[in-house]
C-alpha cells in the first residue's frame, strides 16, 4: 500500500510517522494467511516452469540425439546394402498394392507400421541372442520395464507443502504436510492437514501434487489419478499398467486398486511420495493384489482378447453369461453392448469376465489340476477346431518379452539342439549325422493339431538339380521364432549347374479367337468326341483349372450393374455351344457326355479366380523341377531365390507309414460301401454320404446337417466330425463321383521355396479357389510311447496329434456345459437374439462352478456403471464380477466325477488312452513344410478314406479362402498357450491377427 503521496498532517491526526504506518500495513499483510498461501503457490509455480524447462531441455537433447542416431543407422543399412551389392530403395505399401507384381529378392522392404517393426525386431533379437537354433525361450520377464531406474532420487517432502493424502474413504483429497514423525528404521509417518480433519498417513498414502515426469514413471508405478464420472472427479490410487506408446494415443492405462482400469493423460496423474517396494502390496484387496502381481511379474506379455467392432461375445455379469456386442475398442478396453438390456460398459480385455479369457483360465487351472495328479502329459494339448469367435492374443508392448534359452555348445560328444527355431541351414557337410535332441522334460513336447489331419509313405528327391547363376548377390534374411528346425541329416547331392537365368517357361495359353455357336440338340457322349484324348493325362502337370480350357472349354466373364453397382459372372460354354451357368449345371454336363478327363474341381465360377494367371519365381539360385521324384501325379519344384542351400534331405512320401504297434485294418470287410451309379449326386441314396451327414448328429444341438460333406468337389468350412468318402467297397465310379476328393492325391501346382525369414514353405503357382483341396499331411504313424522316445533322440517339431475322437468329444462337452450357464429363467445367453452366431465361441465353455477363493480374480463396482464415456476416460473392471463383491470363480471342470462321467471313446479300442502321432521330420511329403499362421489360408480336416477307424483319419488341407498364385500357403498349428511349462514359444507370423505366442 502506497503512503507515500500523503498529506503530512496526517501524522498529527494518526499519532504516528508515515514510514512507520507503511511498516506497520507491510507486516500486517505479511501476516496475513492468504498472502502467504499465494507467495507458496507462487514459488511452487516458479518450481514448476523451472522444471518443465528442464524437460523441454532434455527432450530436445534427446529428439537431437535420436535423429542423430537415425541418421548413423540409415548410413550403416546403405553402407551394408552396398557391400552386399544390394540395392536400398524406400517404397511404400500404396505402391506395393498398385504394382501388383512381385517384390525383387534384392529389396528388402521395410514397413513403417509399428506393429512390423516391433516383430521384426522381436525376431531379429531372439536370432541374435540365440547361439544355437532354439524355439522355446525362457518365460522370463524383463524386469527393466516394471522397475523404477537405479539412480532414480526421490523428492524431498518438507513441511508446509501442499501434499495430496488418502482418507479412509479410499479416495485422496488435498491437504498441507504439517509435520513429519520418524517412527524408526528410517520410516517416517506425515501428518497431513485436510480441509476438515488431520490424519497421520504412512510414505505410501501420501502423494505429491504435482505431474509426474516420464522419467520416474514405469509399468507397476504407484500413482494417485483421476476417476471422472460425467462432471464429477475423484482420486484414486492405482498402478501404471501401460506407457504411453501409438498404440494408445499416448495414454496412461491405470489399474486402479479397486478393480477398475482406465486410461489417464499425464496431467492427470500424482505420484506416491513413498511407494513400497513391491508396489501391489499396497492394495488391500486379495483377489485386485494377485492379480497385480500377476500382471507385473508377466509383463510384457499379457493375455488380451483380440476384438473387432461388431463381434459377438460372452460377456459376464452378476453371476451369469450374457451374450453381448463390441461396440467399440480403445487400445487395451473395449466398450460391451449387452443385448438383453442394451446396457454398455468398458472392460478390460485381459479380464475373466470376457469368454475367452476365462476359458483359457478355466484351461490352465484343469491342465494343472491333471499334471499334479499325474493324469496327463506334460505337453501341448491341442484341440481339433479353433472357435471362430475372438481369441486371446498375446501383446508384447513393444518389446521382446522374453530371452531365449541359452543352449550349451554343441561339442563333438555330446551334440545339442533346441527344438523349432528355424535357422537358416548350413551348407551340409560330408558325414553329417543326425543330431539327438535335447530336452529337460521327456514329457513337454509341441504337437500340432491333427483334427484335421492325413498320413503319407517314403521317398527321396534324387531328381535333377539345377543350379541357376544371378548376377547380383542376395539379400540377407532373419529368422523368426516360430518356424521349424529344419535338419540336414545327410549330403546333399553336387547340383547340375546350367547356364541359366531364369527356370523354363511354361508355354502361355492363348484362348482361341475363333466363335462356337450352339444348335439346338440333347448333350451325349459325342459332344466331346472331338476333344476326348487318347491319353487321360494328356496334360498332366498342369494348372487344374486352366484344364477345361485346353480341351476347347470357354470361361467367360461378364458384367451386370445394378443400383450403380457392379457384379461380375462367369459362365462356362462347352466344346458343342452349351452355355453352363452354374456348378449343377456343369457337374450334369459331365454326365451327360460321360467326360471322364475333366473333373468338376477343375472348374471354378469366381470371376476373382483367374485361371491362366502363373506365378514365375524371379531369380532362382537353386531349382529342383520334382523333389517327389514322380511319387505325386503333380511334379512339385523346389526354388531358392535367397541362397544356394539346398532344402533337406527328407524321404518323400504320400501314403501313411504304420510303425511298430500300429496296426490300421484296410480291410474292405470293414468298410461300408454304397451301391450309387449316378456318381453319388444323390446324398440321400449314397451310403458314404450318410455316414458323414449322420456323424454331424455329434456337434451342438444333435442336429443333423443335411448339407455336410463336399459340395460340388469343394468344402467350404472345416466338418469337425469329419468326411466320409467312397472307398473300394463301393461300386460308384471313382473317376466321375463325386464324393472322391482328397484319395485323388495332389492336384493343384505348388512350389516348395525359401522364404525370407521363415525357413522353407509352400506357395501355390496358380489361383485357388475357396474350398478346393490341396494337400496331405502324410509322414510315420507312431504310438504315444514311442512318439515320446522319439522325440527325445530325433526332436518332436513335425509331431501332428490324430486326435479326432479327442476334438468331437470336446466339441460336444463344450455345448452341454452351457445348459448350466444360468439358474435364473430369462437371464443369460438367448441364441435367438444373436444377429452373428459364428462370430460366438460356444466350444470348450464351463461356467458352472462358482465358488469363494483368494487364489482368484474379481473385481467391484463400488462406483456407478459406466456408460459411454468420452475418449480417454473410460473406466474398466479388470476381471471378476459387477455390482456385488462377489468372487468369480474358474475351478477345474470334471469336479464331479463319479458314475455320471462319460467314458472317453477312445477307451472302446482295447483300453487305448492316449491319440496315435503323425511324425514327418524323416519322411514324409510336402504338408510337412506347411508354416504357421494366426491368419491362415487352410484350415485342417479330418476324412475318412480307406478306413472308418476313428483312430486313423486322412488329414488334409482345404483353402480357407480365395488364395492368389504365389502366396504362402499356411495353417493354424492350433498349440495351447502355456502347455508346456516354463516355455515360451513366440509367434511371429506378421498377421494382423497374430496371437503373439504359439505356447
């Protein structure tokens, strides 16, 4: 306050000097309690630009430096490009699409999507680490990201200072630190003034306010953060589950300790003063504390439903499976529509409360309720169908989550593997002899499913080599995790080396120019009388579709716009004129002119399906025209475009090889045969068609599809109780009928290759369309016992499971658990509502134990229901149950026991307990080469051919989808996440759908 400008006879008046009056108001104020608290807030304020420029300093360092090191990198890739004689060329995925072509093996292509590079990455540091080829790593977790930095100080608290403390509401409130109590063993308690009340709080229920920095903040920090609710805003304690990274849009995901998860930015959050070492003990729930520490011992890899808007789920709710809807996904959330009461809510989709997740607990806790008890082996326990619903994928964050297993060195006396990492082979060596495997546990081996699976007979490829010159060298590749080892077990032959750059063309087809009209007349034999070789396999080795062409067929397209949009048809015109429309069209065709060297596979009517469409490698350094040496009716080439290793000497077979102690009855006397003459078109008179549409009795429901089984020589969907085909017992004709598919053997052109970072695979030369067959899994057939001897000495990476009695009974068990989903009439699941049943997983589902227990999740609605929160505050349960504080309960299912237990199928056959095993590491034929894949293009089934045993089915492969020449061909291995344990087994397939872990 200003005195100075006063009159001077105010000092008579007042009795006192000015100076003395401006003393006496500056002290008065100095006093005063709001002067005080702003000058504090004042200096706090300066502290904090102080520190945000600090920040800005080392962000800026930091950004410099990173450029700086992209910069170094990007010379070290040209530089290593150049050495290598490789060309560097950046090229985006728009002009990949447009091009349409195939990529040159001298361009290594690098995608600017996180989620690649993260894999790719992954991969690239599981190879390095690893001194010798290994698939499993060890499920360690990597403690640097769930532990603060060691040099890391903590804040000074000092009395006076504006603090953040937790009352006995559970929810943090402001308040200032008056004094601060040691209590011994360098523990201090703070007693912390509030508004109303003063409490003495322990290091960990006090918080300081202010934002935390990035630098102090990891996954499993203890933080203080907001919970909003429409405009009302409380704070509550939690611990960080996720750093900010693209995938979030640079969010916090907060755990918080009563169950509830939400994403938070940084201005929202308040650290813990003095947060206990192990940050999960400081929440008081059981269940919320296991939990915790399960999530941060794991971490980074975590279970999380992998969801798509629109997909249908079960969703839990009070005790009880309701069938929901996704309506949205944000990042680790997803926002659950339930359609009984139109009621949404934000989960988290690592929660129990989510059908997956809760059958993959349910599945864990069973399978080590059965170890302990010494009932099952410990090894993957694949099923036979995967659910077409959502699958629980397994999210690394970013970073590699586990390190692989240090092998020993190999030494010339004891010499040692680790299954399934695939590495690139070495050149073979003279001498070389196989080397045993090497494994901890004789009983933990990874098998894959056999539910759809086949058996197949011996060979070699001694067929010629033909060693192709390039002019420029090749580039580099990497391994990823999840492939095969692939052994060289003996020399492979000197190649021919040929003067050659590119491998032999096959002759283009040129459709004739001249028109065929049709007269009016009754289709016969003579029809195709001009175009009916003297030879039935006149042109052997060809693409099976381009077939009907070569014999004067037609395939044409057109075009139809409707309501400003375009279909497209195609329509087949026979050799005498006929126009055929339609599959029933063209299958009475055949008949009709008794056309036994055109069959009704070899025609397609997708107008995407192009028939005349071949792939050609681009340049071959190593090419083989037939690695069966005859043994398929279609030659099967083998082409390396990245280095000259030859693949490996494996024998090559296509019929089934039974080992010691395995016996198949062939028999025809055991067989059932039908007595069709109309090539089995008539599924009501056909025998063998009535087996296969009476087996489908065994799904869900016990109803009998009456369209099972191939149409039109084509499956469209995996039949998971199996196909029955014709067989020698029947007296249809095996040319012209049409329920002989896969006894056919190989019929499309395929090309074993060498891939870029998965070892050797398969990709087919021409188009395939939906549902067409394409190959076997043929190799030995061993016993269980025998299996496991074998697998020790030899390794078990190409072991296949023929567990089909296994699938279709677990198939059935899953649908009648879900009888007892729901005590209440009118509550839970109602399938009438559902406008997307194939996208529910109704398979493999118990839900009818519920009982108290600690060892569990749960979590509680102790505030209101979410609904429809804006972006980036949603509020999540993390897993357990609604609004009682109820335990939701997985416990191993079978509980029961006694006299009602159903008898295991398998058991009819002499006491048998275990599944037969398809082993192709030594011989077998080309489904052994067949990658994984989260995203597959076949699916695996089981048919039945020269025997109805159960035990033994064909396992064949069938396009899952429309395939273009030159792509991969993959399946799903279908293994069991955490079948074997201790092991971790990384998937690194590149699908957009990847699970992220085999096992």
């Amino acid at each position: 306050m200003e005195v100075d400008g006063w009159d001077p006879s105010l000092e008579e008046e007042l009795g006192i000097s000015l100076d003395e009056l401006k003393k006496w108001i500056e002290e008065a104020v100095e006093k005063s309690e709001i002067v005080q608290k702003k000058k504090a807030q004042l200096t706090e304020l300066k502290e904090w630009v102080e520190q945000k420029e600090e920040e800005e300093a080392k962000t800026e360092m930091l950004l410099s430096d990173a450029n700086q090191s992209i910069l170094e990198c990007e010379k070290l890739v040209k530089a290593t490009y150049h050495r290598n004689g490789l060309v560097y060329r950046e090229s985006s995925s728009e002009d990949e699409g447009c091009g349409g072509g195939v990529l040159s093996s001298e361009v290594i292509e690098i995608d600017d999507d996180d989620d690649d590079d993260v894999i790719a990455v992954g991969c690239c540091k599981s190879r390095i680490q690893s001194s010798a080829p290994a698939v499993f790593v060890s499920q360690v977790p990597s403690q640097s990201m769930t532990q603060p930095k060691p040099n890391m100080t903590e804040d000074e608290l000092r009395v006076g200072m504006s603090i953040l403390g937790k009352k006995r509401t559970k929810t943090w409130h402001r308040g200032t630190l008056v004094a601060i109590s040691p209590v011994g063993n360098g523990i201090f308690k703070y007693k912390v003034k509030f508004d109303k009340g003063k409490s003495l709080l322990s290091g960990n229920h006090v918080a300081f306010d202010y934002n935390p920095t990035l630098e102090i903040l990891y996954v499993g920090a203890r933080v203080v953060a907001k919970y909003k609710d429409g405009n009302l805003v409380w704070l509550y304690a939690g611990i960080v589950a996720e750093m900010p990274n693209n995938k979030n849009r640079m969010r916090f995901l907060i755990f918080f300790d009563d169950g509830y998860a939400s994403y938070v930015t940084l201005p929202e959050l308040y650290p813990i003063c003095r947060p206990l070492k192990c940050t999960w003990e400081d929440i008081e729930d059981a269940s919320c504390r296991d939990f915790i520490e399960e999530y941060i011992t794991a971490y980074p890899s975590r279970p999380m439903v992998l969801l798509k808007v629109g997909q249908i789920i079960k969703t839990e709710w009070e005790g009880t499976w309701w069938k929901s809807k996704v309506e949205e996904v944000d990042g680790s959330l997803v926002k659950i529509l339930f359609l009984d009461d139109k009621r949404s809510e934000w989960i988290y989709r690592g929660s129990t409360r989510l059908e997956p997740m809760f059958n993959l607990k349910m599945t864990t806790a069973n399978t080590q309720e059965k170890k302990l008890a010494g009932q099952q082996r410990t090894r993957p326990n694949m099923g036979a169908l995967r659910s077409k619903g959502p699958v629980v994928q397994y999210t690394s964050d970013g970073h590699v989550g586990a390190s692989p297993v240090k092998t020993p060195q190999s030494s010339p006396s004891q010499p040692s593997q680790t299954p399934q990492l695939q590495q690139r082979p070495p050149p073979p060596q003279p001498q070389q002899t196989p080397q045993p495997l090497r494994v901890d546990n004789k009983h933990q081996m990874a098998k894959k499913s056999t539910s759809p699976f086949v058996p197949g007979v011996g060979g070699t490829h001694a067929s010629k080599v033909i060693m192709l010159t390039a002019q420029t060298t090749v580039t580099p590749t990497f391994t990823q995790t999840y492939q095969r080892q692939l052994p060289t077990l003996a020399p492979a032959p000197p190649p021919i080396t040929h003067a050659l750059t590119t491998i032999p063309p096959q002759p283009a087809y040129r459709a004739p120019t001249d028109r065929i009209f049709y007269l009016t007349h009754t289709c016969q034999p003579a029809c195709l009388n001009r175009v009916r070789p003297a030879k039935p396999d006149t042109h052997r080795g060809k693409n099976p579709l381009l077939t009907p062409l070569l014999y004067d067929f037609r395939r044409m397209t057109g075009r139809r716009k409707v309501n400003r949009k375009m279909s497209f048809h195609v329509i087949y015109k026979a050799p005498c004129g006929l126009c055929l429309r339609n599959m029933a069209e063209i299958q009475h065709y055949l008949f009709q002119t008794r056309c036994d060297f055109i069959f009704l596979e070899m025609f397609c009517l997708d107008p995407y399906v192009l028939v005349d469409r071949p792939f050609q490698p681009q340049r071959p350094i190593y090419y083989i025209p037939d690695i069966t040496g005859g043994k398929e009716d279609i030659p099967l080439s083998c082409v390396n475009e990245i280095d000259s290793t030859p693949p490996p000497d494996v024998a090559y077979s296509k019929e089934r090889i039974p080992e010691d102690g395995v016996y198949i009855n062939t028999s025809a006397d055991f067989l059932v045969g039908c007595e069709c003459t109309d090539g089995c078109r008539d599924k009501s008179k056909c025998s063998c068609h009535q087996l296969t549409l009476q087996a489908t009795g065994c799904t869900p429901g016990a109803q009998i599809n009456p369209n099972a089984g191939y149409l039109h020589k084509r499956l469209e969907e995996c039949l998971p109780t199996g196909i029955y085909e014709c067989n020698k017992r029947c007296k249809c004709c095996s040319q012209m009928c049409t329920n002989r598919l896969v006894q056919h053997g190989l019929q499309v052109r395929l090309q074993l290759f060498k891939t870029q970072n998965k070892g050797w695979g398969i990709r087919c030369l021409d188009d395939v369309a939906k549902g067409s067959f394409v190959c076997i899994y043929a190799g030995k057939i061993l016993t269980d016992d025998f299996a496991d001897k074998e697998g020790l000495e030899m390794g078990d990476e190409y072991f296949a499971n023929l567990d089909h009695i296994e699938s279709v009974e677990n198939f059935k068990e899953g649908y009648e658990s879900e009888a007892h989903c729901s005590d209440s009439e009118g509550s839970g699941v109602d399938d009438s509502k559902s406008e997307d049943e194939s996208d529910s997983s109704d398979d493999t589902f118990v839900k009818e134990n519920y009982y108290t227990s600690s060892s569990v999740w749960r979590s509680y609605t102790t505030r209101g229901q979410v609904k429809g929160n804006k972006e980036g505050e949603q509020v999540a349960p993390l897993g357990g149950v609604s609004q009682r504080k109820t335990l939701l309960v997985f416990s191993p299912p079978g509980g029961g026991g006694g006299e009602n237990t159903p008898k295991n199928t398998r058991l009819f056959f002499d006491g048998e307990e275990s599944c037969y095993i398809i082993d192709a590491k030594l011989e077998g034929n080309l489904g052994r080469y067949l990658n994984h894949s989260c995203s597959p293009n076949l699916f695996v089934q089981n048919v039945f051919v020269d025997t109805h045993d159960l035990r033994f089915p064909w396992v064949a492969f069938f396009a899952s989808k429309r395939i273009r020449a030159g792509t991969e061909l993959t399946w799903d291995y279908n293994y069991e996440v955490g079948s074997v344990e201790g092991k971790v087994l990384l998937c690194c397939c590149g699908s957009t759908e990847c699970r992220g872990r085999l096992l």
